[in-house]
C-alpha cells in the first residue's frame, strides 16, 4: 500500500476513516486555551509561502 499524497489532497476525516485513528483536540496543555486570530504578518507569510 503506497500513500504519496501533498497535505493540502486530504482532510482530518479521510485520515481517520482510512487509518481507523482518533483525535483527542481538547487534550493536552493547550486544551484551556480559547482559539484566537492569526495576525496579518503571519497570514500574509503564510500566503507568501504557498506561492
């Protein structure tokens, strides 16, 4: 079984149905920590990168 696929050709969801794997997300030292903005710099660095 061969799997040659770039990060951004599959979802979260296709890797846990193929692989019979689960996620613990709201585990860890982080799990408290409420979600918040990227800022500009890194969002417009990280589209630099993908170009």
């Amino acid at each position: 079984m061969s799997y040659s696929q770039f990060y951004s050709q599959f979802t979260i969801a296709q890797i846990k149905s193929e692989f019979g794997i689960s996620l613990r997300e709201l585990f860890g030292i982080y799990a408290g920590t409420p979600e918040a903005e990227c800022s500009q710099f890194l969002s417009k660095t990280l589209e630099a990168s993908n170009d």
